[in-house]
C-alpha cells in the first residue's frame, strides 16, 4: 500500500508498521495483577456462602467477582480448586 509521501507500508519490513500503542509487555495486564491470600480466602469464603444460602449456584461467582473487582474466571478457577482441595481434606 503506498501512503501519499510515496512510502510504502510493509509490515515485514524493519519499520513498516508499528505496535498497538494501547499494547502492553510489562506486568500492567489485568491477568497478571496478584491478589493477597486474604482476599483470596474471603472472596471463595463469600461464594460458598452466598451458594449456601440461596441454594443455587448459577451466577453467584459472576456476581461476586463483580462486587470485590477480581475478573470472574480467576474466581471460578480459585472454587473450582477450593472445591478439589476440600474434596482431598475429607477423603
């Protein structure tokens, strides 16, 4: 493609096309950042509870994790390994 100063852009060549500015390599990304073990320990202790209480599952950990700002997946997968680490306890 030729730009109107009569260069080309060619993303193979050395300085034909540049990064995504918004693209970060350092440790900024949201699925890096490091929770205490408190935080935790009390956000899977609030999704027992709340699983406890209401008596169903579905949306509990999606709700939670949006009320103490933690991305839901990494909730789920801290249950999920809750769940196995208990199973292990009373087996």
């Amino acid at each position: 493609m030729q730009r109107p100063n009569g260069s080309v852009n060619r993303p193979a060549v050395c300085g034909g096309s540049r990064p995504w500015k918004g693209w970060s390599h350092g440790n900024n990304h949201t699925s890096s950042k490091r929770y205490p073990p408190e935080v935790r320990e009390r956000a899977v202790a609030l999704v027992f509870s709340a699983i406890e209480s209401t008596g169903e599952r579905h949306g509990q950990v999606m709700r939670i994790a949006r009320q103490l700002d933690i991305g839901p997946e990494t909730l789920r997968q801290w249950v999920r390994q809750a769940e196995i680490d208990g199973a292990a306890i009373l087996a």
